[in-house]
C-alpha cells in the first residue's frame, strides 16, 4: 500500500466523479442540488404524511439517510468495479484492492459533500452542530468505511464469478434500509423485533453519529469499540476473501 | 540474473459446455450432474528466458497461445505448471489507451492511465506533461477526448506508455500506430530503450518489424514452442509453414470446387454415367485389382461422325487431385460411329482399378473428331462424373497396384570363388 496505489485509488475515483456529471450543464452543482432536493422531499414526506417525529427530527432524518446512502452507493458500487473495469483487469497487472477502493472513495466524496450541506441546513434551522462530541465523528465514520470496503471486498470478486451476488445484495440493501431506524424511530419497534436493529451494525453506527452531531452527546465507548471490532472483522474477512481469489480473477471475466 | 525466466510454463482454459454455468441456480443444479467442460491447452511446456536488454519477438498464427504467453508474464493468468520469473518493473501494454473516457480530457486520461500503468506519484504530474508533448499534442491538452480522431487517442496512447518508465516492457500489436512519421518517432525510441538496456517482449504478426528490432524469436503454434532462434532463421520457416499449410486448404478445396464443372458446345452431352462391378452392381468401393465397367450414355443433337469418347482417373488426395490415366476410342482404334440427331448411344468401357487404396473420380469427354490442324472441339466435358474409392490393396505407398507377385526359391549352395560380392 505505497503512495502509487493510493495515487491510484485517487485517478479511478476523480475519474468516476468527474464523468458523472459530464454532459450537464450544472456540471458539480448537481452534486449538491441533488441530495439537498433529496433531503427536502424525504423531510417533508415523513414529517407532514407519515407523523414520523423525534427530537431534532430534521437532523435526526437527514443524517441518517446520508449514512445509508454512503453504505448503499459505496457496497453497490464496489461490488460492481471490478466488471465495470474488466478491460482494466485483464490487461494490466495492478493491485486490484484500488478498484474497489476507489468505489469507497468516490462515495465518500458524495458523503462529504452531504454533510456539509446538513451543517448548512441545520445551523440554518437553529440548530447547534459544532461541538465537543464531534470528535467521536472520525471514528464513527472509519468504522463506516470499514464496513463498507469489507462487504465490497468480500462480495465483488464473487460478483465477477456469480452475477446474482449484485442482485441479491441490491435486495438485502433493501431489506436492509427498514430493518436499520434511519426515517423511523426504534423505539416503536416492538420489542419482540429489537433484535434486528441491535445486531445490525447499520444501526449502531448510525447511532453514533446521531449522537456526535445531531444530539452533541458523546457515545458509550464501549459500544463504539463493540462496533469496531465488528467493522474490523469484516474488513479483515473481505480482504482475505478479496485476495483470495484475485489471482483467478481474469479467468471468470 | 534474467530479467525474464519462464520455465516448463503450461496453462489449461477449462471452458464449459454451452449453457454456461454462471448462475447460482444452474450452479446448484450443476452440482447433481457431472461438470461438462471442455478442455483447451493454451500453452505446453514453455520455457526460455529473456536476456536483460534484448528485444525478444513471438510469433504464431492466431490462436497459438501468444497472448496467453504475455499475459502469464505480465502475472495476470496464473500457470498452471511451471514458473515465471520477472526481476524488475513491468509495463505491459497489452491494450493502448486502458481506461480512456471520452468525456475527460487529454490530461485526465493520461493522468489516469499513467497511474494504471504504475507512473510514481511523485513525478507523475511532470510525466503528464511530457506525454503531452511526445505525442504532439500540447495545444489540445484540455480538451475532451471525444473530439479527437482515433489517430490522436493512439497517439496519446502511446506516448503515455513509453514514459512507463519499467525495466521490461510487452507490447501486444501496439507499433503500428499513427503516421509514418509519429511510428518513427516511437521506433527511435524502441532503439533508445534498447541502448538503455531495457527488456522488450513483443507479440507481433508485422514479421518485418519483428526481422527488425528483435534479436531473439520465439515461434509457437498449438500452445508449443515450434523453434526459437535468430530472428531471420525464425521468420524464415514461420513463413514456409505458413505457405504449406495454405497450399494444403487449398488442395482440400479443390475436388468439390471442380465437382460442377463442365463445359461444351452441347452439340452432344452425357445423359447418364456410372461405374459398376462386373456383376452390374453399382461399385462406389471396389477391390484393388478387380475389374469394374464405366457406362456411359450420349444423346446427340446434331449430326456427328466419328465422335471422340474418352475417359480418365483422377487420384484425389490431400494433395489435391492428378490425372493417373486418360483413354479414348481413337487411341485404341475403336470406331464410335456416325450418329443423328436425337440419338443416343450406349458406350462400354471395362478396365481393371488397378490402383492404390484411396479415392478417384472419373471425367469423361465428347469431342469432334479432330481433323488435326484445329484444336479439339469439345461437345461435352464432365469433371467428377462418379467417385469411387479403392480397398484392400496390400501395398503402403505409390499410385498404382501393379499386381506384383513374389517368389522366394533357395539358392542352391556355390563353389566359393564364384560368390559375385567382393569382400570389402
């Protein structure tokens, strides 16, 4: 892991966000239009529609949509880098982790921007967003991109061998999405279902990052290590898997 | 130490069976019946090692394991066999271009590929621009690539992997690029990375450019390696094997190309023609030796005296096909006749297949009776008339079974002196 591969890392992801919106006349502004608009729709149909509400309901709702969108966007896509690339692949001998890599950062790109405009947004409704309890944010967030980058390690070389692991994993985000409390509260799930949310790692990460910026409370350590141990392993698992069976990669493209 | 070392390298594609097993449904079922798969060997027992500093050429037909070859060297296929050393850092440039979007611009794309291709960070943005000015294209450095023409993208292209900057190179069929002028510029700098000492591998079919920059050829056909060698020697029997095995499709060709000739003014035509054994039945295999009896049937059209029947054997072979024995009437004084017309004629002709084993086919022919100044007039000619093959003759090589018998008498024991053969 040299500075070549992370150069690497950062052409394939400036790469991706650049030709996104190529073709635009907004160009990058709809990097920022778009999950601004987003986060406007989502508000406005769980607060006046759905009577969903929770303290800070705005800050509450937007981050953790923001949280799943870098789970969702990074794990999809890094699941599919490898094909998207195969012409990559199976001509250059390169360290294959960068691809998949790139996916990550490139959602992480989206992330950042995202929260900026949450600060935005809340400080504009009065909200206080600096504080403290921020510091716990960069853990919160490695322990995202950890589980992230695990999943998509683990699952992309198997998608090159086996298509349906693309979609089945789009079915288990969906699935996913309602069993982690991103636009409900967990409180109203009956206890008999609170085994779902707990063990869901989604849950406890999005948690923590509700505390650190929407509510200013600092998490429980211990919980936060819980977490990180679980985020760890994975990444640990997919990488293994990853080079596992990277060395017969070009054989399945 | 060589920078390359390939020793007994071999690699076996498996390619299943159609359909392909790729989902995990067929998969699942696929593990209650036995895995149909096909077996390719792609490669054989390689082995050679590249000096450092030589430029070495493999050649071979399409399909004869070349890039195979390049990509085990490049560490992208895993031998199953064997081993693959490379000392040193490698740029292989199997495809020009990898990873170019048309929507970004000169310098993205080079920023982009040079990183695929391993530029170091640290330089990378310097290396960036001397792409730029390399490939001559400096005044479109910030424009998108899809206004390019394809020469420029090659350009580019190129000129991002000649500042690769590795210790070995392989090139895939990726010097004929641009003008004559642009393809000097790059083969001067081939000869520069030579003098530098680098190591090139090059997978070419451009046998002149490979005669000309290599000093070392590998030839593979079938996933062997057929010769290695001095590049001219190399090329040379390249090109004789390549020359043979054109003449033998060729050959192949030929005998069902001719099946629909015929030719003739029509003034008489064969209505009927077919050879039989000697109890009438129709003999499309006959015995070595055996008597067989060609029929004939002519109706002619106009009036017509002392037509020329005749006939002839063709051998047909992997070769190709050659005449092995011609006839007709007049060359054995035998009269045909003067005949009206809409009259038909029946003509016999019994000949014994003295021949080799293997396949024939009769031609046969109505001419004019030829006055001796004119050359002959053709009524009718038929090429593959019939086919018929040969059996059981017992001889192994020739053309023709000559029916030979053998007698072996014991010779009766001699005075000494009169033995014929002088002691050496």
């Amino acid at each position: 892991m040299d500075r070549r591969f992370w150069h690497l890392v950062v052409q394939f992801a400036l790469k991706d966000f650049k030709i996104r919106y190529t073709h635009s006349v907004l160009g990058y502004a709809w990097s920022v239009l778009h999950p601004l608009v987003f986060s406007i729709v989502y508000y406005f149909v769980c607060k006046t529609f759905l009577h969903f509400d929770a303290a800070n309901f705005p800050g509450y709702l937007l981050l953790g949509m923001m949280l799943w969108a870098f789970f969702s966007e990074g794990s999809g896509n890094g699941i599919g880098s490898l094909l998207a690339r195969s012409s990559v692949i199976s001509k250059v001998p390169l360290q294959r982790e960068a691809i998949v890599y790139a996916a990550i950062l490139n959602a992480l790109i989206t992330l950042a921007i995202n929260l900026v405009i949450l600060g935005v947004l809340l400080t504009l409704a009065g909200e206080r967003v600096i504080g403290w309890s921020l510091a716990t944010l960069p853990v919160t967030l490695l322990e995202l991109i950890l589980l992230t980058t695990g999943i998509a390690l683990l699952l992309a070389p198997l998608h090159v061998r086996y298509h349906d692991v693309g979609y089945l994993w789009s079915v288990l985000l969906q699935i996913g999405f309602w069993m982690t409390p991103i636009i409900y509260v967990d409180k109203t799930i009956p206890a008999r279902l609170q085994w779902m949310i707990v063990y869901n790692p989604m849950t406890r990460i999005i948690t923590q990052g509700r505390e650190a910026i929407v509510y200013q409370t600092f998490s429980d350590p211990k919980a936060m290590l819980h977490t990180f141990l679980i985020a760890g392993t994975v990444m640990l698992f997919g990488s293994w898997v990853f080079r596992r069976m990277q060395p017969r990669l070009v054989e399945y493209l | 130490m060589d920078p390359i070392e390939v020793r007994g390298v071999a690699k076996t594609f498996r390619i299943p069976h159609a359909p392909p097993r790729r989902r995990l449904v067929d998969q699942l079922a696929g593990l209650f019946r036995p895995m149909s798969v096909e077996l390719f060997a792609a490669l054989t027992e390689i082995s050679f090692q590249v000096p450092s500093g030589s430029f070495l050429g493999i050649i071979g037909a399409n399909g004869s394991g070349k890039s195979t070859l390049l990509k085990i060297i490049a560490g992208l296929l895993t031998p199953d066999a064997g081993e693959v050393h490379v000392r040193g850092t490698l740029a292989p440039l199997l495809e020009l271009g990898l990873g170019f979007h048309t929507g970004l611009t000169a310098r993205e794309n080079v920023a982009l590929y040079g990183a695929i291709l391993g530029f170091p960070a640290h330089t990378a943005a310097e290396r960036v621009e001397a792409v730029l000015d390399f490939a001559e294209l400096r005044p479109f450095a910030d424009t998108k690539l899809k206004g390019f023409s394809t020469g420029m993208v090659s350009r580019l292209g190129i000129a991002t992997a000649l500042q690769a900057d590795a210790d070995i190179l392989l090139l895939d069929e990726v010097l004929a690029v641009g003008d004559v002028r642009f393809q000097q510029k790059c083969l001067r700098t081939f000869e520069a990375l030579k003098q530098q000492r680098k190591t090139i591998v090059l997978v070419s079919h451009d046998l002149g450019a490979v005669q000309r920059f290599c000093d070392h050829v590998l030839w593979l056909a079938g996933g062997r390696l057929v010769t290695a060698g001095e590049p001219r020697a190399v090329v040379q029997a390249y090109l004789d094997a390549a020359r043979r095995d054109a003449l033998n499709e060729a050959a192949a060709r030929r005998p069902g190309a001719q099946a629909t000739r015929r030719f003739g003014d029509e003034c008489a035509r064969f209505v009927g023609g077919m050879l039989e054994r000697d109890d009438g039945t129709p003999a499309t295999s006959v015995r070595a030796g055996s008597r067989v009896v060609l029929r004939l049937t002519a109706e002619f059209r106009t009036a017509c005296a002392e037509p020329v029947f005749g006939f002839g054997v063709k051998q047909v072979g992997a070769l190709g096909s050659h005449v092995i024995y011609t006839i007709n009437n007049h060359q054995l004084g035998v009269s045909s006749g003067s005949f009206s017309p809409g009259e038909q004629v029946e003509i016999r002709i019994p000949f014994t297949a003295a021949l080799m084993n293997g396949h024939y086919s009769v031609f046969a022919m109505i001419a004019a009776h030829s006055n001796g100044h004119d050359g002959p007039i053709f009524h009718d000619w038929i090429n593959d008339l019939v086919a018929f093959s040969v059996e059981d003759s017992p001889c192994w090589e020739g053309l023709a079974d000559l029916a030979a018998e053998f007698r072996c008498d014991p010779v009766r024991p001699r005075p000494a002196q009169e033995r014929a053969i002088p002691a050496a």
